[in-house]
C-alpha cells in the first residue's frame, strides 16, 4: 500500500519525501484547496521545485484542488487544474463534479483522484465518476467500518484510498456546515474550517478558554491537553449534561488495522495533516513507514510515539472500527 | 528545560541597550538570511508579534516587515497584534522548526494570544524558512564562524536530547 502525505510548505514537502513518502500532496496558496491557511501552500515556482526534488527521489506528487468552485469564479479553479497539469502533478485531488468534467475533458491524459470532500461512499457514488469523469482513485469519507470498505471495494472499478492517521473531522466531508454556520466560511467552499480570524483564546484564571466568532467552543482547566477551535469538537452544556456534544478532540489512528485494509482492498494510506509543521510530518511519517514494514506485535509500540503530537493528546479508530453502532 | 533563575536572573540588572545591540544584530542576521520569511507572511509581516519567554524577565517584540525587534523589560506592559509565551528554548526550537508547534499547544507548553491569523501566518512561515541557529550566528561571527556554529549547534543539541523523552 502506498503511504500519501501531507505538505502544507515546501520544507514539509521536503521532509515528508525524506522520510519516505510514496507520494506526497499539496495545494495552491488560494482558496482551490480545503487547507487555505495564512502563510501555508504553495506558488507556482514552488510546486514546480517540489515536483522536481520529488521525481528525483521517484516519489508522487499529487495537488488537491478540492474545495467547490463559486459561480463566476470558476477560472481560479480551472486555472489550477491547469497549472498543475503542467508543473507535472502526478494526480490531480478533485472534489467538484464541474471542476472533474472540466479536467477529463481539458486533460484527458491527467490521473484524477476523487478527494474526501466529494463524499463519494457508495458503489453507485463511486462507479459514476469513474464512468463520467474517468476517476483512478477515490478517497473514502471517514464514516465506513472496515467491512464496509471490503463490500465496497467488490463492487467499484477504481483504487481506494482511506485516511489513516491525523486530525479527524465530524465525519461528514464536504456536507459539514458547522464552520460555515459560526464564521460565514467553511473548508468545502474557502479552504478554511474555523478560520484563524475567527479564533481567541484567553487565559480565565488558570483555564484556557477557546473562542470561535461569537461562541465559547471550550475551556480547558490546568493540566489538560487542548484541542483546536472546531464547533465539532466543542464542549457544551445540552440538558443537564456537559461534554463533547459531537465528537471528542482526538486524531485518527488505524494502523492497528493495516492488515485489514490491506485485505479489504485499499491501495493507499494517507495521513491528514497539511497545516502541521515540518517536525510533524517528518516524525509521522517516519514512523508510519517503519509501522507498515514492522510485524502486527511491533506497532502499538512504534505508534505510540505519536499519542502526544495528537489532538487531545488522544487518538481513535472512530468509525473504523464503529462500536457505537 | 528552562532556564535556571540564577541564569535568568542577571538579565534583570543589564542595561537594556546591550541586550538590544546583541538580540538585533542576530535578528537582522536571520531576517537578511531568509527573505522568504515575509513573501509567506504576507500582509501578516506588517503586524507587530511578541515573544514572552516565560524564563528570562524580558519580552522580544518583532516587526518583520521594517524589519526591527525591540526589547523589553518583563514588567513593562506590551501591545502587540499577536503574542507567544512558553520556554526560551521551545520559543528558539519553533523558530527553526524543530517542534509542531500545534502539538505544543495541545499540551499546553505555548499559549497564544491576540491575532490568531497572523500568528498562524508566522508559525508557517517560520517553519518553511529553514533558520538554522548556529549556521545563522557562525555566519556573522568572521573567523569565528565554525567555533560559534559548533558551540551553539552543541548547546541546542543537548537542549534537544533533554526535552525528546517528552515526544515518546
């Protein structure tokens, strides 16, 4: 299976071919992809050096342009496509239907790769865009178990590729509106979940309380790990209860399950992570391709190097492995 | 690993001229070094951010696009657009990139304050720049510049050795 990884500059992008990357990938500095952050991505000189060092260790690299074009706006997008094709991107990350058509027909010859943002998840979802779009790959949504995975694998004509370790969102990829809903901006249309504009922190006492626009998303006593400044990650008081309403602050982590993905069908792992700094690409990934080559009794020992980079200093399998259902 | 009181302590009775001569020169060093640092930062490069190092009585407050950095004494109140405080060393360690500096967030070494877009903006910035310490500080040194670079490269690796148990 091969190990994708994140970049969000290109000293990551270096670190993350060094520590033994198959492919590696990345975005343009503007909103065409889901990680649209102050001073991250990459510009057009920059991609074409990161190509270049990349082919030379005969690592891949591939661009998500994978947030939905605004109409009227749509040469931003069709631009990227463009220019990636031409800095010899190794696969373009789509996830707008518009922007897919735009690319199979302009560039027939590009590998388009479905991005978790399409929210393809079923066979008949994912059968489509091979057939209309001519997709090689698809990024599955972080809401299947394993079997799952396995029964779709059966019935699709593409490669799958899953996330198996990072940040985890609420598990509705290119749907989720709760960003959109506090700061009028969200990653499926601006790049940015819970944009930095929008977040305070202040010390109240010895807590740590984390603001998002208007609303408290958490407050954190002394002593406990922090998360970051997502709703879906907030603690909030519902009823008589307080606690985390829709998910804890935790990371994915599946590489207890390797072998198992293997079996139901995945060719790709990918690990999220491109708006983490280069000592967290290079540590992750290292340590990720040292898993995948070490026998099942050697990784929880190799893996729990990384509980402390995590969100929440926790890590979950979440809908991997479902046992709430 | 902090600095020990009795070694921050002197900090407090040195003229405040003589540590702003030292921290400049290195600071105009590094920004002549890495004139990436402000096309990353963009319109973030003209905001003002402080370093409180919650070790020594002293706050750094840095200007990237004129480029300046100012000195301060600790109990001296500063405005700034975006703060950082935490450990000298963690502070020096994000600059070159050694640590994730969300990790160190989550476990609560570094807090952040203020403008939270501009601080990310120079977080990513720093960390695509490549500063590297002793290499930075060998060359402004002359002659000198292997010995200073070898001296400072051992103390941050030693700094480094000590704080990586944490990382496991």
């Amino acid at each position: 299976m091969e190990l994708i990884c994140p970049a969000g500059t290109p000293s990551a992008f270096h670190e993350a071919v060094n520590a033994g990357a198959d492919a590696v990938y990345c975005g343009f500095r503007d909103e065409t992809n889901a990680r649209n952050f102050p001073g991250l991505n990459f510009s057009r000189d920059e991609l074409a050096q990161s190509i270049a060092y990349a082919r030379s260790k005969e690592v891949m690299t591939f661009v998500a342009i994978n947030t939905f074009m605004r109409a009227g706006k749509e040469a931003l997008w069709y631009g990227a496509v463009d220019d990636a094709v031409r800095l010899g991107a190794d696969a373009l990350i789509l996830a707008d239907f518009g922007l897919m058509a735009y690319t199979a027909e302009r560039h027939p010859q590009a590998r388009l790769h479905v991005s978790v943002q399409a929210s393809a998840s079923n066979a008949d979802a994912v059968n489509f865009l091979v057939e209309a779009f001519g997709a090689k790959r698809v990024v599955l949504p972080r809401i299947l178990t394993i079997p799952d995975i396995a029964k779709l694998a059966k019935k699709i004509s593409c490669e799958i590729e899953v996330f198996v370790f990072g940040g985890l969102c609420v598990m509705a990829e290119g749907r989720c509106s709760l960003s959109s809903y506090v700061t009028g901006k969200s990653p499926n249309m601006n790049g940015v979940c819970s944009p930095a504009s929008h977040v305070h922190y202040r010390q109240d006492g010895k807590d740590l309380v984390s603001e998002l626009g208007d609303f408290t998303i958490n407050r954190f006593p002394a002593g406990e790990a922090a998360g970051y400044p997502t709703l879906c990650k907030g603690r909030f008081d519902v009823g008589d209860s307080s606690g985390y309403a829709f998910e804890d602050p935790a990371s994915l982590d599946v590489m207890a399950h390797i072998d198992a993905l293997r079996e139901a069908g995945v060719s790709a792992l990918k690990i999220e992570g491109r708006q983490r700094g280069k000592a967290y690409v290079a540590e992750v990934v290292s340590t990720l391709r040292k898993t995948l080559a070490a026998g099942p009794l050697e990784r929880p020992a190799l893996m729990s190097r990384l509980h402390l980079l995590s969100e929440g200093q926790r890590t979950t399998s979440g809908a991997y492995e479902k046992r709430w259902r | 690993m902090r600095i020990p009181p009795a070694m921050a302590a002197p900090f407090d009775f040195l003229p405040l001229f003589v540590i702003q001569r030292a921290v400049g020169l290195v600071f105009a060093q590094v920004m002549a070094r890495h004139p990436a640092l402000l096309d990353r930062l963009g319109d973030h490069g003209a905001k003002r951010y402080g370093f409180l190092p919650t070790d020594l009585p002293l706050s750094f407050v840095v200007e990237p696009s004129i480029p300046m950095i100012s000195v301060l004494r600790r109990s001296v109140p500063v405005t700034t657009d975006a703060a950082i405080e935490g450990p000298l060393y963690l502070l020096l360690a994000l600059l070159e990139g050694k640590y994730d500096a969300d990790a160190l967030f989550f476990s609560r070494d570094l807090s952040v304050t203020g403008d939270m877009e501009a601080m990310l903006a120079l977080r990513n910035a720093l960390d695509d720049c490549d500063i590297d310490l002793p290499l930075d500080l060998g060359a402004m040194a002359g002659p000198f510049g292997p010995l200073v670079t070898r001296a400072v490269g051992y103390v941050r690796e030693q700094a480094l050795l000590e704080e990586a148990p944490a990382w496991n």
